[in-house]
C-alpha cells in the first residue's frame, strides 16, 4: 500500500475544502459519544470485534471533527491522521502519540474487519476502548483550545 502525505492527501482529493462547519463539527463530537457507548455495550456482551470498531469509529469521528471545524471533509481514514500530523503535530498543538493510536487502531480496524482470521481477545477490547475514551477526551480538548467551548 503507498503511504500518502498531507500533500498527497490533498492533491489526490482525499482531503477536499468545504465551508467550515461548526455544526457538522460538533456533530461528529456527538457521534464519537455515541461510537463510545457502542463500544461499551459490545464490550460487555462478548462482541469483541464490533467493541473494536466501534473504539476506532469513536476516535475516528473526534478526528474528523478537527477537519469539519477547519474546512475540510476526508475521502480517507488514512489522510485524517495526515491532517492531524500537519495541522496539529508541527505546530505544538498535539502530541504525535495520538496520530500515532489513530493510525494503529485504524489498522486493527482493518483487519477486524477484512481478516477472516482475526481475533480479537478480550483484553485488546478492553484497551482499544479505553484508549478511544481517551483519544476522545484528547481531540474535544484540542477542539476547545483551538475553536471554543463545545455547544453542549
């Protein structure tokens, strides 16, 4: 698979400008609340890979609302951790360890999802969602240093 930068992201049209969004924005906050307590609930009844995906659907969905906030709409999981590296990471704003998860749990996604091999033990369930209950904390913290107080 070729590795994408922020400027391949761009020129190949996987990140694309729309008109800054502070609803659609703070809607993928809600969105990623919602992935949270989805994850929660696989958790607890046994279903491991949906808790996984429903980990990464939650960090994925607070990433994105950076992108909504800034003018910007992905075609690609991949180039939202781009964007983030770009526009958050080099400028001191946020520390690359959370690119970092994004991108890691974008893969196990990946194989959750395309694996037929793939399993998914209860511990990697339990430390996927507490990491995306943290991710999620992170970008709503990012959100508010950069853009204001959520509407709540």
């Amino acid at each position: 698979m070729r590795r994408y930068d922020y400027e391949d992201c761009l020129r190949e049209g996987l990140l694309r400008r729309i008109p800054p969004s502070r609803e659609m924005a703070e809607g993928s906050i809600g969105a990623a609340q919602r992935w949270i307590e989805e994850a929660e609930t696989g958790l607890r009844s046994g279903a491991l890979n949906s808790s996984v995906l429903s980990s990464y659907l939650a960090m994925f969905h607070s990433a994105r609302a950076m992108l909504f906030r800034d003018g910007y709409r992905e075609r690609s999981h991949y180039c939202v951790a781009r964007y983030l590296e770009e526009r958050y990471v080099k400028r001191g704003l946020l520390e690359a360890r959370w690119v970092e998860l994004l991108d890691h749990h974008r893969e196990t996604r990946h194989a959750s999802q395309y694996d037929v091999s793939f399993h998914v033990p209860e511990t990697e369930a339990t430390a996927s969602l507490e990491t995306a209950k943290r991710f999620v904390e992170r970008m709503t913290a990012l959100y508010e240093a950069t853009h204001g107080r959520l509407s709540r």
